[in-house]
C-alpha cells in the first residue's frame, strides 16, 4: 500500500508539472501532445496508466527548440526543471527531461531514478522524415547507429533513466569495452542527430513522429494521425494527444491495446523506478 501511495503522489506531482508546462506554452503561443504511454493513459483510463511511474510529451520541431530554449531562461516553475543536454551534458539523453528540484525531491522523501534527482517527464521533438522508402531506409540505419554510439556513454552511469532492452544494452557494453567512445564526445553525436532529425520538414513529409523514443521507427506514422490534435480528459483536466489516437495507440502497442494488460512482471519492468 506504501508503495501504491508512493505512486500515486509522483503521478499528482506529474500533473502538476504537465498543468505548469502547458500553461507556460500556451502563454508562448505553443502546445504539446501527451505521447506513448500518457496517451495510452487518457484513452483507457482518462488519467494515468495505473502502474506508470511517468509522463511523456511531444512538441512539433517548429515550437521545440525555442521551447528549450525559454524554459531554460525563465523560471517558470518552482517546483520543476527542464533540463536539456544542450545546457547540461550530465542529462545523458538527447532530448529534455523535466526533474523535480532537488529541494522538493527530499522535501516529498521521494526516490531517485536519475543521477541529477528525479526525472518525471520526456520531452520529445515531432520530426518529418523522407518521403523515399530508400532514403528512409538510410535514415533510419543512421539514427539507429548514432544512437547506439550516444548510448555507449550513457551505461555505468548509475540511476539513469533507460531505455534499451537487454539485447541493446548487450550491444551498448560490448561497444563500451572496446571504448569506442574514446573516438567521440556523447554531445558531439547529440549534434549530429539534431542535424538528421531537422533534415526532412514536417510540412514536406508524409509520415512524421517521435523518431527519438524508446519504440524507434514505430513512432513515425501518417502526419494526418497527428492533425492539430485532440483533447481527451486526463486526470479531470484536458490535455492533446493525436488526432488519430486509436491507429496511434494500434502502432505502437498492438491490435488489441484496450483490452491486454501486462503482467505484474512487466509492469514492474517499465518503472523508472525500481
């Protein structure tokens, strides 16, 4: 019950911190998308999924940059913090995450799941993609690839939020014994990934998404998906997720997402924290 309750109230914080941000955008003439997992959420629980330990988010490229930027100018929160690499490398993540401040994290006797505290929600850019199968072809081998080398760096740092399988964390130790890493700098790759990523525009591209989550090629889908969004009740508050939220949540998580519930192993798998 501790536990549960201990949940509980990191998710009430989340919203807390998702009700801030999005009053924050919409005061800059922006907005974001609830993604993965939250959107998941909004559809068959109108709030969090029971066992997540975290939220997701997703803004259009146009709007993600200056986002960064302006959180990392103002203090437009007292109890939250967007970090990116771009202003602090010790995030090890590519793209921004928001923490809760380290005051308030021992203030609540919450947990660590991050080296710098406690990272509470992903903060994805939606990126276009080529509209060739042949050029996707190369697209994705090369994000593929940057990633892995980026990811390198990231293992043996203790208490930070991954997301690679077993079978990519094999691969990421092996490169990492042959310090592979020793030829580059993680921020240097970062770099190289935001220049791919920005290549192709959303309004040329067909198919557009969320290159840079865990599910990888899966996460670019129809732009008409997306649409300007949809809001749908999450928590007793309101927030946007994909036009197109069923074909989205099919994409991602299969046929049957509003029926299947995995088992408590792994449920427990997917918390940041253990």
């Amino acid at each position: 019950m501790e536990e549960e309750s201990q949940l509980r109230r990191l998710q009430m914080l989340e919203l807390e911190a998702l009700i801030e941000l999005r009053a924050f955008c919409q005061m800059h003439g922006m907005d974001f998308f609830l993604r993965g997992g939250s959107v998941m959420g909004a559809v068959k629980y109108s709030g969090f999924v029971p066992w997540d330990d975290d939220a997701d988010i997703a803004i259009f490229r146009k709007d993600y940059d200056r986002f960064i930027e302006l959180t990392a100018a103002n203090e437009w929160s007292e109890k939250f913090e967007v970090v990116s690499y771009k202003y602090n490398p010790e995030i090890h993540c590519y793209f921004p995450r928001v923490l809760l401040k380290e005051a308030i994290r021992k203030k609540e006797g919450l947990p660590k799941n991050n080296h710098l505290g406690l990272s509470m929600i992903d903060i994805l850019p939606i990126d276009g993609s080529p509209n060739s199968s042949i050029l996707k072809t190369f697209y994705y081998t090369r994000i593929y690839v940057y990633r892995a080398l980026a990811g390198v760096w990231t293992m043996g740092i203790e208490d930070t939020v991954s997301m690679h399988d077993s079978t990519k964390k094999k691969v990421l130790s092996f490169l990492k014994q042959i310090r592979i890493h020793r030829l580059y700098s993680q921020v240097s790759i970062y770099e190289r990934l935001d220049r791919l990523y920005t290549k192709y525009p959303l309004e040329q591209s067909k198919d557009i998404g969320t290159i840079t989550g865990s599910l990888y090629k899966k996460e670019i889908l129809p732009r008409e998906w997306w649409g300007n969004g949809e809001e749908l009740a999450f928590e007793n508050h309101r927030f946007l997720v994909p036009v197109n939220y069923n074909d989205y949540l099919k994409q991602l998580y299969g046929e049957n997402y509003l029926t299947y519930t995995p088992s408590v192993t792994q449920q427990e798998e997917k918390k940041h924290i253990k």
